[in-house]
C-alpha cells in the first residue's frame, strides 16, 4: 500500500516542513509515502463568499487530477470524526488490507476544501475540534500516521 498527503497549502516554514520530512522519512521503513503541497489559489484577505466558492472550485480541478479511481481518499476536516492513535492504527490496516493502490490524505487550505471533493471521500477525519493552521495539521498528520504503524508493529514509540 502506498500513502499520500496533500496539503493544498504550501508548507512554507522551515521548521514544519523539517518536521513533515522527518516524519516521512521515518514512515519509509514502513510503507512508500508522498507529500504533495502548493495547489492553493491567491485570494484576497476581504474575498467574499462567491469568491471563496470560485477559488475552492479551481482548486478542486487541481487535486482532481491527483485522485485515481484505485485509492482510498481520506479527507481531513474539523466536521470529521475524531479518532484515537489506536484507531487510527487499525484502520491503517484495514487500508493495508483492502486491496486498493493508495491512500490519499486530503487537507485544506484556508477556506476548506469544495463540497464535490469531500463527497469523493471514503472517510472523513478530524485531527482534533481544534483549528491548527493547515502546516501544523499535515505535521501532526505525518506524526499520526507513523505512530500508528509503530502501534500495528507493537514497537515501542507510542505511549
């Protein structure tokens, strides 16, 4: 099984992005992960709500050519359900199980994401009811993931 993560936004600060590499680096004793960030679109500080909606809607075209029919899309959003590390776990091996190619981790920028990309998701998770600017979430996201295959191996890491 391979994994994914895009971030629409881009991961500009040094210290997140060391993190998120760390943490990928660490995940390539496990399994084959990507981070694919930047599809995010300019927007105005004072934009209104059907510029939100036209911006959310070309960045939907982008991450659209990203999907593949033969994945799994796991969309992260706040309305989603929140799991423990240990859930997270099994549910990393039911993926692994599942037959499919990939495991896509989806996360907004700052407006979300458009309603027709979080109706493609087979999931919907919530790292936290917490709001985390998105460089912190892909970062915790990245922890997350690795933590739960340290759980699947019975590894010492997570307690």
């Amino acid at each position: 099984m391979k994994y994914r993560i895009i971030s629409v936004g881009k991961i500009r600060e040094p210290f997140y992005l060391e993190g998120v590499r760390e943490y990928l680096k660490r995940l390539g004793a496990y399994t084959s992960i990507e981070l694919i960030d930047g599809l995010e679109e300019k927007i105005g500080p004072r934009a209104g709500e059907k510029e939100v909606q036209a911006i959310l809607q070309k960045e939907a075209e982008k991450i659209k050519r990203w999907l593949d029919k033969d994945e799994i899309l796991v969309v992260l959003d706040l309305e989603g359900q929140v799991r423990s590390s240990e859930e997270i776990a099994r549910q990393l091996e039911k993926w692994n199980a599942s037959g499919k190619s990939r495991v896509t981790f989806l996360l907004g920028a700052a407006h979300g994401l458009a309603n027709e990309i979080k109706q493609q998701a087979q999931e919907t998770i919530s790292l936290s009811r917490m709001t985390f600017p998105h460089q912190m979430a892909v970062l915790i996201l990245a922890e997350q993931i690795y933590r739960g295959f340290k759980i699947l191996k019975g590894e010492p890491y997570h307690k």
